[in-house]
C-alpha cells in the first residue's frame, strides 16, 4: 500500500470550479498535476491532504506558446511537453536543455514546470533557468488574478509565495531579442539525479550576463552580484576567474548526503566559468549543441 | 556412472560439443521478455490472505522494557499482534546468534520488534504504529576497531552460547564472533628478506545489494499442520532446514515444511541464506490456515536485510627488487553488524585468502568478524573478496611502483600457478591466470599512452587480479532429477535457483548435450522442495560446477536406461549405441534409428506384442568427496576449505576531469578462467553485470548511517546504482578456459568474480591520471576534485 | 469513497469502484490482475512499475489509478499480443535480460522510444532506458538489442 491516509478526490471541469474547490478548501487542499511530488510526499507522510484537486484537463493549461516575445508556458506543461516543443527549441532552448536533464522519461512525461516551481525543494530544476530569464508566476484565486516575479516566489525550502485557494496557470517568460543560454546540473553520475548544485547563465547582446544557482542555498539564487561584475565585459579568462571568486558570496551550500558544502562551493565555480562560456559562445552561434555534456 | 564406452562419450569430448559451449537463447527469455514469468509477489492467494506489517526498533541498542499491543489488537481488521514472547525461538545458518523476533534487547535501527496481521496491508502498517515499546536505550558501537576495545558495549553477552559450525572461533566476553587465522611460513624472516616493506591502512563501507525485487514472502500453515513458505530466495533448502530448526519447539520438522520459489528478481547474495523469510514462516503459523503475506518496501530492503559488510584492513607486504613477493601480513576488521549468522562465514573466507591470487613464501592473515549495531552483514556477490582486493590489489601496484617494476610485471611474477602452495596449505588448481593477465592487459593496451578526448582531462589505466573460491560446507551437495516425455521432451528437476545467471539455461544445455535434444525440447523447473531434490544454495558461484555435475549425472543414467532398453528390445550391444539429434544410433549398424520420443514413455513393442523398457527417468547428484575443514585452528594449516579458485585479470581506462572529479570508463577488459565456458553469451552477460556493479561500488554507491546508527539512504534516490548512462564506453569480456578437471565439461563458476577487480583498478587508474591514490572506497567524482583542488590551490583549501 | 473509474487496459474495458488511495500500479496488479508492472520502490525512482499512458511511458506508482479514468493503459502483457513485438524478439535473442524484473518496464520504455525514433541512436537508446533500473545486465545487452530492433527495415 503506498498510500496510507485516505483523502477526497476531485477533478473540476473549469477553472472556476477548481478555484472555488481551491478557496473552499484553502490548505487542505492539495493542487494535483503531474503528481510526482505531491504522491511521493503523501507516501512519505510530508504532507496529508484531505481534498486533491486534480487539475488535468482543465482547459488552456497546456499549452506553450510565444505570443509578443513574452513565453508562455500552461500550468500543465509537463517537461517532456517542453522537449518536444519546437517553441521552445526556437525561442528559448536553454530550457529544454534544462527539461532534457529532469529526472527520466516516465517522470518527464508527467511532471510539470509549474509543479517544479511549485514544490520548491532547493533542488529544483526550473527555478535557475526561469529566474535567470525573470519569469512571472501567473496565479488565479477567487478573488482574482496575481503575478508574482520569481524573484519572490521561493521563501525556503519547499515554501513560496503561493497562498491557500490559490492556484498557478501559466508562467511566462519575457525573452530577451537575442541570447544565448545554459543549464549546467551536477548530480553524482550520468544518470537521474536531483541536482547537487545547478547553474543557469543567459548571456545577453553587449556582454550582459544573467545568472542563477540551484541546489545551494534554501531557495534558487540569483547572483546579482556576479553579473555586475561581468556586466560589459568580455569573457576572458581574468574576468572568468574574478566571476568565480564571488560565487562564495551568492550561495550558501549545505554539506548533506549528496554533496559536500566545499564541493557544492568548488562546482559552482566550474560550472559558472563552463556555463558562461557556452552560453555566449552559443550567443556568437559558435557553441557547443544545447543538451550537449558539458560536464 | 554409466561405465558405457562408445560413440556417446566421444560425442562429449570437448572438440565436438554441439550445445554446450554455444551462445543459446536463454530458455527463460520468453518468459521474461513477454511478462509471463511469475515472481512471488505476483502469486494470487484468494481472499484470506492476510498482510503483515513490522514494528521496528528505533535504536541501535537498547533493552526492550515492556511492549503494549492491546491498542494494535483492537484496530477492526487486525487479526493478530505478535512478539517475541510469541515466539521465543533463535535462528542462523552458520550460527545461531538471531532472534526471530527481539526479545530483550535491539541490537540495530529496523530490527523487527513486534508484527501485526491483518486483512490488508493499510491496516496492518497502522496497528504496526500503535504498539507501544517501551525501551532502556544502551550505548552502541559501530566501528569494528571501536567494538574490539575492552570499554566497548558488549552485544552479545551469550556468545558462548549460540550453537554454530565447527569451523568457527567465537571469543565470548568480547564483540569477536569468529577470528579466522590462516599462518604459513617464516613471516620475520620474510620481510627481512624484502627490499621494500609496504604498510597501509585500507576501508570499505557497507554495500547493498538492490536486487530490484525486495525481498517478499508468502506462507501458510493448513489446517493439517502443514507449513509451505513461497519466498524470492536464492536457497530453499536451506531455507527448510532453517526453519525446521527454528520452528522445531513448534514440533515442526523438514517434512512438515515445504519451501516454494519462483523466479527471483535477482539476489547477488541477499536473498542467500534466511532473513525476514523467518517471520513468515512464524507468524503463519500464529494463523492457521491462513496464508500471510510480508513484503519488503525498498526501505527495509536497505536496513533489514543482509548488508555487504565494511571492512578495515591492515596491509603489510613485503618484496625484493627483483619483484619476488617474500612476505604478506593481513589483518581484517569486519564491521559484521547485530547478527553474523552467515556473515562470519564471509570473514572466514577472507580469513583463508585475503593474500590474492599470489605465491607468497610467508603469510600471516588474521580476519576478524566484530559485532556492531548495525543491520547484520551478510553475503553478497564476491563473499569478502571484493573488499580484501581493494587492498590487495591497491597495495600490489603500490609495492611494484615502489620497486620501480610495471606493475603488471610484478604480478606475472608473482601470480599462482597450478601446484603453488595455498595459504592453507593445499595445492592451487589448474588455472589460466596469466594467460588472463596476458590477455587483459594487451586487451587495454598496457603500457601504451592513451590521449584525453577532452582538452583538460587526464587519462590513467589500471590493472587488478582476482580470485575467489566457493565459500561452501565441506558437503555443499546438488541433485537433480530427470524425466522424458511421450514427444521425447524433457523436465528436469533442481533446486538451484535461476537468479538472471542464466542458470536454467545451462542446466538445459548439458541434459541437451548429453541426450542430444535441442535445448529448448529441455524444462527446467524452479524449485519446490517436495518435488525437487536436494541443493545446498545458490551462492558462492558454485551451481553451473556443482548442480552442473548433479544434472550431467542425471542425464547420464537416463542415457544408460536408453541404451539398456534398446540392449533389450532389439538386441544390440550397448556400448554400441549412441544418441544423435534425438534418436539412439548404432555404430555397427547405420541404419538403425530409433526416434527418442517413439520409445522413452511408451517403451519398445517387440514382435511378440509385449514391450520393453517403460518411462525414462534419471537422477544424479554430486558433492565434492575431497573437501575438509579440520585444521589447525591456530594456523588455518592441514584442511582443504576450499573446493577450488577461479581467476582472473581486469584492466581499465579511465578518463578523469581534474575540475569536477568526474570519470569516465573508456574501457573495460576483464578476463576470467571460466574452465569451460558452457554459454559465452551468458558469461559475457556475467562479465557486464558484475563489472558495473563492482565500478558503482568505487564510483558513488556506499551506504551512509548517522551517529545513531540509522541508515540515511535507503532508497535509490541517494544510493545510486547505475543507470543506462553510467556504463563503461566499451566493456571486453574474454574468456580464458582451462578446463576444471571435475567440473561439468570443464567448467567452474565465474558469477561472483567479474566484480571484484573493479575497485582497485579504478584507484590505480585514478592514481595513474590525477597522481592521487585513495586508499578509502567510495571513489568518489567529489572526493578525487576536493583532493586534486587541495593540492593545486592549498592556500583556498586550507581552512577546509 | 468509492470512486466509479474506467480504464483501458491492453485493449479490454474496466470499470472499477476505486479508493483514490490506490495508485495506478496497485489496480493494475490488484484489480486487474495485470501483473507485469512490479512493486519495485513505490516512489518513482526504480521504473519497475511503468506502463504507457495514452502511449506515454509513466511511474504507476506516482499516478493515482483514479487519474487514469478514461485513459488507454498499455502495460507488457498487451504488446506484442500476436507474436512478438519486434524490439522483444531482440531483446529475447540477445539474451538482453537476467533476472527479469525489470523487463517489463523497460520493453515498454523501448516501444515508447521506437514509436517516436525507429532508429534511435546509442544515445537515445540510453536516454530511454536511464529510468528503468537494471541491476543484473549492464545495459549493454539490452542497448544493443533495442538499436538491432531500430535498425530493421
């Protein structure tokens, strides 16, 4: 039996239904998507649920489209949707070099990036890529609609922004002209991993660099400080090594089961001077592929 | 045996076998590739089965003050709650130190305590919460070395007590369950005589097993008393007679206790022996007639099974600079666990032949089996073996180094041969270890320079030697029986288990080659112990030897019953008949032909209208007549333990990136003396399997427990065995026969062997690329970057 | 609590009275009596238990079986009903598999694969296979198997 503790389960039409499901139920509700986290957690008893409110179906969550140089991207977009989208590998390819890294297919398939964002746990693989690119969380409610800049939506470790009786629809990503991207993810070996540490590069037209970090504080970091250093500079070895000398500054590693503070600390400066380099290489087309092993 | 001379044995000299020695289709394939094999997990039992569900202590060690099950009882749908005072009854295979169910003291975290039956799993997990222990808790101890110390905890003050087997040496009033020496020659004198004298520490943690199918048993006792237990194990029989044992007070004996296994979901030695099948043998028998279910969840396959056991060795070998070993000294200190019942064998093995597959003058090995608190070690694929070779074998590149010889050198100089002395005194069987040497290294090109595909990484080989004796009761014995069909088809009858080795599949080949039907016209059935005769287990890789030797004999009779039916029924002299794609033919007359499936049910009609002969059945069975441990406790000196060594040689080359430590095998060799190989394609499955599971255990698998002796990865999301990503470029299996003169056409077991050379020659490897040697398993992609870090920029890494 | 659902399992019509606690891979083994998804870890990480949703490979130990109302459930007992399926003809001549627990997973991980690249790359053949863990074979035998099913006419 995998699932001890009995729960309600619905599966609204609408989304007002789902909202009003949402509002009436507040935390004791449990919003279910790909349910990779959600059944897992419940498994392991980190969360119990009475009412899980399974919102596949509902109509326009899916759907990944590009309209006016912003990406949007549906609540139930899994990451495979992602691979598979030629949107995506057009407009904004680092992140399907980030979904083509997510666990493994049986997952991918199921899981959705809003989940990701969603459960939050300081591993996760969306956050780096899409705070990198500034993305919105769009949220509906009874009460209306909100969006919340990713830059505050992750409070911890498994906590965000998001209220009870609030649900995510969309995230949208306001891409840059022109950039080049990259998604680094260190696990223990080749195989499905949860990140031991993460980075996400953007680099923009004019040496601008916008930079993220996973899997090495409570919550996806933004490393304001090492793109100011960067800013209008180009990429020679000087300004690499000066990039990585204030990673220590950005992140705040834990030594755990999966990796040593120093190791998180160490990888996080190779995997920035790796990640900078192909992501404005790949600016100048003269990277290596997107999804290529770069590390 | 038969005494037939003719055309049939010739037809089985080894230059005109027809199935052994070919790569057939595994006769299980279609089972496994369309999902008709069954497991027990996917047995139905109707709706009386009931589930059970386990309540586990929360300590490392602490006496158990009282237990409440009344609010567990009174939960609807529970049926029963029972605890140790139920069943106060001990176990063990080698010695009986287990306790079914804890009684007064926990001796590890998960070790089960109380059980709960129920009608269904949910309930009976929820009861399982409400029984109420209350515990003392006790200081514990889960370093070996900490354990040998006078101050440290005693766990178990009735050592001297437990029955165990005659080759075993328990020191009551210490944590030693068994101290296993093995001494030969002048050791003084030999490291005088070295040139060079080199002493390390070496450690490897614990390993799990990750059979992906946990361990899972259903049984019920009928209403006659009958017991029948259907358990995922690699040893039925042994099983039995574990029980029988342990639940004789119960006035059960081996013929009340009928053991049923279907396909096992791999073992690698977890599922040897008897672990949580012994609960539910007891707790059916608390419910009569009902059969009871307990299923491992992935957890408790982690924490509350057989665990490979850690190991800290002490290394001091000797040599001159001509490259001649002079002297080895060894000492071993197993982190053994709560419970050794089979894992003090795993030491004793080490304990006679921790020097490696070397003729070495002067040996002192000293293998010591230390109680901690700790989930029981136990066996697992390379029995002891592959953790003494991480030193063995680390230490043997090290010396040759410090010697200034190739290190591959020093081992053809070194490396036994037929007739060299053992540590125990015996003499070394035939063998093709340096023709395995030879080939592994040309193999991975030794020697020779290899250039990094990446700008940045670092290239290094590395070469290992391996060897391993079954680790057996002097009697280990295997049987099999065999019967014809009306269409000339085949079943045989064993009781080795087909754990993915291919087992069955052999098994079918030698009936086929010996009673010349294709393979596929051959059943081999799963073992049930009143059906089928008589194994000892399926471990210690010696089932293809053993069982092989049993079902050549079978078949061998059923051959003899053939021709003596043929003899009666039309005349012609026996030793004149021989078998040919499924037909008995006559050598003097070439146009006699009698079809197989004409005869061998029905018989032969003869012109007076009676007939002759009947169904064609066969037995045969083997047990090695020559095996011994009587010796000389204080020296090891004077027995013969071991049945005899399979050997070999691996090399690796391996590309490593300084920056972020990670490596990458770009090949593998790895050669073993299989005697004969009966199904190369299924020893080169061996030679896949084994070696990966062996690069994980050097590369990121080990197992992590915190300071209060819990276990913080047991699951596969942080005890990472490889997946399709992480396997070598390019593995090279080769296949050395020299044939094994008492094994089945030759051959001898490699199962356990491909993956005990992977850990030293990835650190020799490792040393050879980045100039670092780890003397400390895992290897791990963080720990070769910290240390290479450490040592580029010591001023960033100082105050770390 | 009981929930009506109906799945389509290998082409044949369920209709079930389901607890919403039920995971997909207990139905399926439970209800059904599809046995071919194993119990290997009940959290997504082993691939034991994987069957194709609407053609999709999935974790049925991570679905709840209500989710898949209405779905087309393929697990290994419906491929290759007439006959082998090529990629398990492959995978039976290359003596791809040991022990066998993870076969059924991983065929259908394979025909996932096939259907979308029928002549997959080493590499996508990995990337196929890296959920379903395999402790027996090394993977080599069954990556060449499934690259000699993708490289047939």
């Amino acid at each position: 039996m995998t699932l001890t503790r009995s729960f309600t389960y619905v599966k609204p039409g609408s989304l007002d239904e789902a909202l009003a499901l949402l509002a009436e139920h507040g935390r004791a509700a449990a919003v279910l998507a790909g349910g990779t986290d959600l059944i897992s957690w419940m498994r392991d008893d980190l969360v119990a649920p009475e009412v899980v409110v399974d919102i596949k179906g509902l109509p326009g969550l899916e759907a990944i489209t590009l309209v006016d140089g912003t990406l949007r991207l549906g609540a139930l977009a899994t990451f495979s949707d992602v691979l598979r989208s030629p949107v995506v590998s057009a407009a904004f390819p680092v992140l399907a070099e980030m979904a083509g890294v997510v666990a493994s297919v049986g997952i991918r398939n199921r899981a959705t990036v809003a989940g990701n964002l969603c459960s939050a746990v300081p591993s996760n693989d969306a956050g780096p890529v899409l705070l990198a690119a500034d993305a919105l969380v769009q949220i509906a409610a009874t009460d209306g609609e909100r969006t919340i800049p990713l830059a505050e939506w992750f409070r911890g470790p498994r906590r965000t922004a998001l209220r009870g009786g609030e649900l995510v629809t969309r995230i949208t990503v306001p891409l840059p002209d022109r950039h080049g991207g990259c998604y680094l993810k260190l696990g223990r070996y080749r195989g499905e991993d949860l990140a031991q540490a993460s980075v996400a590069v953007l680099a923009l037209p004019g040496d601008h660099y916008r930079i993220a970090f996973g899997a090495v504080a409570p919550a996806t970091v933004r490393a304001a400080a090492i793109e100011e250093s960067l800013e209008g500079r180009p990429l020679d070895e000087a300004t690499l090594a000066a990039a990585a000398d204030l990673v220590p500054e950005v992140i705040s590693p834990i030594s755990d089961l999966r990796a040593s503070a120093g190791y998180r600390t160490h990888m996080c400066r190779v995997m920035l001077r790796r990640a900078l380099r192909a992501a404005a290489e790949r600016l100048a087309d003269d990277g290596p592929p997107y999804g290529e092993r770069l590390l | 045996m038969s005494g037939i001379v003719g055309r049939a044995d010739r037809a089985n000299a080894m230059e005109d076998l027809r199935h052994v020695g070919r790569s057939e289709v595994r006769i299980d394939g279609l089972d496994k590739v369309t999902g008709a094999a069954v497991f027990v997990d996917d047995m139905d039992f109707g709706p009386d089965l009931l589930h059970a569900a386990i309540v586990e202590s929360p300590h490392p060690h602490a006496r158990i003050v009282s237990i409440d099950t009344s609010e567990a009882a009174a939960l609807p749908g529970v049926v029963r709650v029972v605890t140790g005072a139920d069943f106060p009854f001990t176990f063990g295979l080698y010695m009986q130190d287990r306790q079914v169910f804890a009684r007064d003291v926990v001796r590890f975290v998960g070790e089960q305590v109380a059980a709960v039956i129920a009608r269904d799993p949910r309930t009976a997990r929820e009861a399982a919460r409400l029984v109420r222990v209350e515990y003392q808790e006790r200081r514990a101890v889960f370093d070996p070395l900490e354990a040998l110390a006078t101050e440290a905890p005693r766990l178990h003050p009735g050592l001297g007590d437990y029955p165990h087997v005659p080759w075993f040496f328990p020191e009551p009033e210490s944590n030693v369950a068994h101290r296993r020496r093995t001494i030969r020659g002048d050791l003084e004198a030999g490291f005088a005589a070295a040139d060079v004298v080199l002493e390390d520490a070496y450690r490897v943690p614990r390993y799990a097993h990750c059979a992906l199918e946990p361990h899972v048993v259903v049984a019920r006792q009928d209403r006659a008393g009958r017991l029948t237990v259907w358990s995922a194990s690699q040893s039925p029989y042994t099983q039995r007679h574990v029980f029988a044992q342990a639940l004789e007070p119960l006035g059960l004996s081996h013929q009340d206790i009928r053991v049923i296994t279907p396909y096992v979901g791999g073992g690698f030695g977890g599922k040897a022996g008897v672990s949580m099948e012994i609960l539910g043998a007891v707790l059916a028998t608390a419910v009569r007639g009902h059969p009871v279910k307990l299923r491992w969840s992935r957890e408790q396959e982690f924490y509350n099974t057989y665990q490979r056991q850690g190991l800290v060795a002490r290394l001091k070998v000797g040599a001159r600079r001509d490259g001649t070993i002079t002297a080895l000294e060894h000492h071993l200190f197993w982190d053994a666990g709560a419970y050794v019942e089979y894992g003090a064998n795993v030491v004793n093995a080490a304990g006679l032949s921790a020097t490696g597959p070397y003729r070495i003058p002067a040996i002192s090995l000293e293998s010591v089996c230390v109680y901690t608190n700790l989930p029981p070690g136990g066996p697992y694929r390379g029995f002891g073996y592959s953790e003494f070779s991480f030193g063995i074998e680390s230490h043997m590149t090290r010396l040759a180094r410090a010697i200034g010889m190739d290190p591959v050198e020093f081992r053809r100089r070194n490396a036994i041969v037929e007739g060299d002395l053992l540590p125990y005194g015996a003499l070394m069987n035939p063998s093709g270890l340096h023709e395995a040497i030879d080939r592994a290294a040309e193999a991975i090109a030794w020697g020779e320079e290899e250039s990094p595909r990446e700008p940045g990484h670092r290239v290094g080989k590395g070469f290992a030697l391996f060897w391993k004796a079954p680790a057996m009761p002097p009697n280990a014995s295997s049987a099999s029986f065999l019967k014809f069909n009306e269409d000339g088809s085949i079943n045989v009858t064993v009781s080795g288990m087909e754990l993915g080795q291919g087992y069955l599949t052999v098994m079918a080949q030698v009936v086929a080659e010996v009673l010349a039907v294709p393979p596929d016209k051959v059943r081999v059935e799963t073992p049930d112990t009143d059906r089928n005769p008589y194994e000892w287990q399926t471990v210690a890789s010696h089932i293809t030897w053993s069982c092989g030797n049993a079902v050549r004999a079978a078949a061998l009779e059923a051959r003899e019953k053939i021709f003596q039916v043929v003899h009666a029924a039309h005349g012609l002299e026996e030793g004149s008949l021989y078998l040919e794609d499924e037909c008995v033919r006559c050598d003097t007359d070439p146009d006699f032909c009698l079809p197989l499936r004409d005869f061998v049910v029905a018989g032969i009609e003869t012109p007076d209208g009676t007939y002759r002969g009947g169904p064609i059945v066969g037995s045969g069975m083997f047990m090695p007549e020559f095996s011994s441990t009587h010796a000389d406790p204080a020296t090891g000196q004077g027995g013969h333990p071991n049945v005899h060594y399979t050997v070999g040689a691996a090399g690796i080359i391996l590309e490593v990136d300084p920056e972020t430590g990670k490596m990458e095998v770009r090949r593998a060799a790895l050669a073993v003396d299989a005697g004969k190989a009966l199904n190369p394609a299924l020893l080169e499955g061996q030679v896949t399997g084994g070696l990966l599971q062996g690069l994980a255990t050097v590369l990121y698998e080990d197992m992590r427990f915190d300071e209060a002796g819990r276990l913080l990865n047991p699951n596969f999301t942080d005890y990472k065995i490889p997946t399709a990503h992480d396997i070598p470029d390019e593995v090279v299996p080769i296949i050395v026969e020299v044939p094994q003169p008492d094994g089945p056409f030759g051959a001898r077991g490699v199962g356990e062997h491909t993956m005990i050379a992977a850990a030293p020659m990835v650190a020799d490897a490792v040393e050879a690329a980045v100039g670092i040697r780890f003397n400390e398993m895992p290897i791990t992609a963080e720990r070769v970057a910290l240390a290479v870090a450490r040592r580029e920029e010591p001023d960033t890494w100082a105050s770390t | 609590m009981g929930h009506r659902v109906t799945l389509r399992v290998n082409g044949e019509q369920w209709d079930l009275d389901l607890d919403p606690a039920e995971t997909l891979l207990e139905a399926l083994r439970g209800r059904v009596g599809v046995k071919s998804p194993k119990v290997g870890c009940e959290r997504g990480d082993c691939g034991s238990c994987t069957v194709l949703l609407n053609g999709q490979t999935v974790r049925s130990c991570l679905v709840l079986a209500v989710e898949a109302d209405g779905a087309e459930i393929t697990t290994l007992e419906g491929i290759g009903c007439e006959g082998l399926a090529p990629v398990q003809r492959a995978l039976l001549e290359h003596n791809s598999f040991q022990c066998g627990f993870c076969a059924p997973g991983i065929v259908l991980s394979a025909v996932e694969l096939l259907a979308a690249h029928p002549h997959p790359t080493r590499h996508q053949v990995q990337e196929a296979l890296a959920g379903n863990l395999c402790r027996c074979t090394g993977y080599e035998p069954i990556i060449q198997a499934i690259l000699a099913a993708g490289e047939e006419p």
